[in-house]
C-alpha cells in the first residue's frame, strides 16, 4: 500500500510536477523490475516491460485523483 508520500508525490506529478514522477520512477523502478524479471525471466524483456510500465503511467498521470 502507498503511504502517504507516494499519494502528494502522485498527486504533484499529475499536475506536471517532473521531479515528483521522477521520485516515484526511483521509489518503485526495482519492485516492478523484480517482478518482471520473475514473470518473463529475461533481463532485457524485464527492463522492457518497467519502461513501458512507466511510460504508461507518466502519460495518465494527469487522470490520477
């Protein structure tokens, strides 16, 4: 669950706030990696997956409330 930083960092973020995505990036980039690599088992498909996992996510940041 995200604590309450992650919910103002989110919250900035969406409204445009680069440095409070960028945070999140470094907050969550090695869990979704882990998690990744255990599902696809390849390191280059893993990274490929937490970068269009971000990339999603940075293009709706500004649908979060």
């Amino acid at each position: 669950m995200p604590d309450i930083n992650d919910i103002e960092l989110a919250f900035k973020a969406s409204e445009g706030d680069l440095e409070s995505f960028e945070e999140l990036v470094s907050i969550y980039y090695k869990g979704i990696l882990s998690v990744s690599y255990s599902v696809l088992l390849n390191n280059s498909d893993a990274q490929d997956c937490v970068q269009e996992t971000f990339l999603k996510a940075y293009k709706n940041i500004s649908k979060y409330n």
